[in-house]
C-alpha cells in the first residue's frame, strides 16, 4: 500500500506546480477477492488454502485543468503494481 501512496502523492505536487484545483485523493472502499484451492486435489476435500487479492483505490479530482497539467502527469514515473486511470468529462 505505500506505492499507492506514493503515487498519489507524486500526482498531488504535479497537479499543484501548474496551478490546478485538486479535490481528494478520497480513499474508495478496497475491493477483497478470496480464492479456495484444494490442497489435495484427489483426497481430503476438506482441506482447502485460502489466497486473496485486495484492490486498494483512490479518487483525485482535478479541475481547471490545462496542457501543461496532461503534460507534467503524463511524465510521471508512477511505481511498479500502481495504474493510473484518467476519465476525461
């Protein structure tokens, strides 16, 4: 969870050096996907290991975006396991 942090972070400051109103990061609830895998697959049904994948999301609203803005988030280096999902309107 730091890289998310990270990245928020990094999305922040470029935001702010062109002078672009920023709402958030707002914290989304995390998404939990769990998985049972049968620890024997010919005997034993009852023994089963348990994995899970959590999805933590942020929301950043930026407003009164400019050029300069797309350009300074597009050079970002954003860390490995982080995507970055941009929705224009």
């Amino acid at each position: 969870m730091p890289q998310i942090e990270e990245a928020t972070r990094m999305i922040v400051k470029a935001a702010l050096s062109t002078e672009t109103k920023i709402m958030g990061p707002v914290p989304i609830p995390t998404k939990r996907r769990v998985y049972s895998v049968s620890s024997f697959p010919h005997a034993n049904k009852g023994s089963r290991e348990h994995f899970e994948i959590r999805t933590h999301q942020r929301l950043i609203e930026l407003e009164n975006t400019n050029a300069d803005t797309i350009d300074s988030l597009m050079q970002l280096d954003i860390p490995s396991g982080v995507d970055v999902e941009v929705k224009l309107s």
